[in-house]
C-alpha cells in the first residue's frame, strides 16, 4: 500500500510540475508614479496637437487631457494598463477616432525579442478566401481581409480574380472585412475597372484615392494596375459589392472607389463601419504607445471620404439578405435586352 502510495504521490508531483511548466507567464503591467504619468499625459497631449490630422479637435482633446490631469483625475491609474484605459476612453469623448489612443501592451516595448511574431500573411491567402459560381454564372468572392501587398499577395490576386474573367456578373462579398492594405484594395480593383472618362483616350492606370494629412498634402496615392497576374473581369459587366456596419479600413475604401468612379459597382446592404483614417504607433513607455490618426483619405472624384458616416449602401438591406439581394439585382440586369446591358449594368433597379 505504502509503495502505491509513493508511486501515485510522485506522479501527481509530475504532474504538477509539468503544468508550472507550461503556464503561460503573467502580463506585466508597468507600475507609474506621478511623475510619470504625468509625462505620459503631456507626451501624448503634445503628439495629438502636432500629429493628428483632425488640428482643432486634437488641441481640444489634448487641452482637456492636461485639465484632467492638472484636477488628479488620473491619480489612482497606477498601472500602464489603467492609465491607458482612462486615457483612451477621455480622447474619445472629446476627439472620436479609431486610429487613436493609448495602447497597453503586455510586454516590454524595449525588447525586441518580447514583440509577439505576427501571423504568416499567406496563411488565409491574403484574405482571399473563396470563389464559387452562383446560379446563372453569377461569380462570388469572398474577402475577409485587406493586408499588405507583396509578390505572393499580387500572385493570389491573380489565381484568385482570374476566376470570375468569364462570369457574366460578380458579387465581391466584404461583410465584416477590414484590414489597412490600401493598396491591396487598388490592386484587385485593377481587375474591374477601365478608363471611362474618354472614348479614344484611355488612361492604362486610374487614380482612385490619396491619403492625405492635416495640411492637405499628399502622403500615399493609390492607383490601379497596369500590369496584373491572370485574367480581369473588365470594367463592363455587373458588379456587386456587399458591405454591412463592420466592414471597416482598406474594404470600405475598396467599396467606396468603385462605388464612385462612374457608378462602376452597385454597393448592397447596410452602412460601414465609418473608417477612413490611418494611423501611426509611437512608444512612450515600457508597455505603453501612443496611436495617432495622421491622415485621411480623399477619393479623386468626390474629394471626401466615408469617415463617421461609413460607405452609404446604393441598395439598403440587412447584412444576411445582402447576397440574395445582390443575385436579384445581377439576375434582372443579365435578363435585360442585350443592347441595354452595358447602361443598366450601373443602375440600381
């Protein structure tokens, strides 16, 4: 009895001791004393009035995060973590933004080798997740995300668009995508648009939108393709794109241009997210960083954007009927006379 006992005892230890093991560590969570908080709440009051793209608005927010701290409102925030809560939820009831804040991460900015890896880009396929034929030969593609452009995203735009080059009329699907590839977005529009503006003179590339900061000068432009991998749909055929209230960043802008340039896409369901802005990360602590909107995208056409407001659907519906909605509006186009095709393509039944 005794030597089970010692066995049982010892494995139950082993036990234990393996899962210490494995465990995952605490979070750290920065301690901050007075002065110390105090040069977070200046630094970042300072950032906000000489960064953000939205000048007067930045100075309010930051005049009455100084008030704030000046009344010791932010006395009994002793943790990077509390303080950044606090901070970020002041910001926005002044200065309303998705691009800025104060950011609490847990672990040391300092140390390089703490930085979490970030995920393969290739490991969703960019965010292209699927293509399917619908009945009468409609195309169907689903985006989920809109990241960073590089040789194997150009290459996946490719097989990936390719598919849908003989379809009569396409759906592209970015309910609940975001991502910030802007240029990713100006790539796959490549694949939909011509140059319209003249009958003899047509432009190879289109500029869709720039991003542009507080004193209106231009920091990115966005253009499509000359050159692309595969096949094009063409700037032609019924296009349909389906957004709902989370669709957000590059997918909006994507909806957003060719929902602009000449009507080229019919948008279908509910308003987007209202993010038109990007933003930049700054460290201003062991485990805190500032996040700054410092620019602002500006379509050629309109010269506005859908910041606040979202990208406003041409045919409203709920985010689960948007598909059936869009298949109706492509079956009753393809069904139309021939000749009129070409023309109702960009009317909203």
């Amino acid at each position: 009895m005794g030597r089970r006992r010692w066995i049982a005892a010892a494995v139950l230890l082993m036990m234990t001791g393996a899962g210490a093991q494995t465990a995952a560590p605490p979070a750290l969570d920065e301690a901050l004393d007075a002065p110390a908080r105090a040069h977070v709440i200046n630094e970042f009051a300072r950032r906000l009035t000489e960064q953000h793209v939205d000048g007067a608005r930045a100075k309010a927010a930051a005049d009455d995060l100084r008030k704030r701290l000046a009344r010791g409102e932010y006395d009994d925030q002793l943790t990077a973590r509390a303080l950044a809560a606090r901070v970020t939820r002041d910001v926005a009831a002044v200065a309303p933004d998705r691009h800025t804040y104060l950011e609490w991460v847990p672990y040391d900015l300092g140390d390089e080798r703490q930085r979490p890896a970030a995920p393969s880009p290739a490991a969703d396929n960019y965010g292209l997740k699927r293509f399917e034929t619908l009945a009468d030969g409609i195309g169907y593609l689903k985006i989920t995300r809109f990241g960073p452009l590089d040789r194997g995203a150009i290459e996946a735009a490719g097989r990936f668009m390719s598919q849908a080059a003989d379809c009569p009329a396409l759906i592209i699907d970015v309910r609940d995508a975001g991502g910030d590839g802007q240029a990713m977005a100006a790539l796959l529009s490549s694949y939909l648009l011509v140059d319209r503006r003249s009958y003899f003179f047509r432009d190879k590339q289109i500029h869709l939108h720039d991003q542009i900061d507080r004193e209106g000068r231009v920091m990115a432009e966005y253009w499509t393709s000359d050159d692309v991998a595969g096949r094009r749909f063409g700037g032609d055929k019924p296009l349909y794109v389906l957004v709902n209230d989370k669709t957000s960043g590059a997918a909006e802008g994507f909806a957003y241009d060719l929902q602009q340039y000449v009507k080229r896409a019919v948008v279908v369901g509910t308003p987007t997210l209202g993010d038109a802005r990007v933003g930049a990360r700054q460290r201003i602590s062991r485990q805190l960083q500032t996040s700054i909107a410092v620019t602002r995208a500006s379509n050629v056409i309109t010269r506005a954007n859908w910041e606040g407001m979202g990208v406003q659907p041409d045919r409203l519906s709920t985010s689960g009927a948007a598909l059936d909605t869009a298949l109706q509006l492509a079956r009753s186009t393809l069904l139309q006379p021939a000749a009129g095709k070409a023309g109702a393509a960009q009317a909203v039944p």
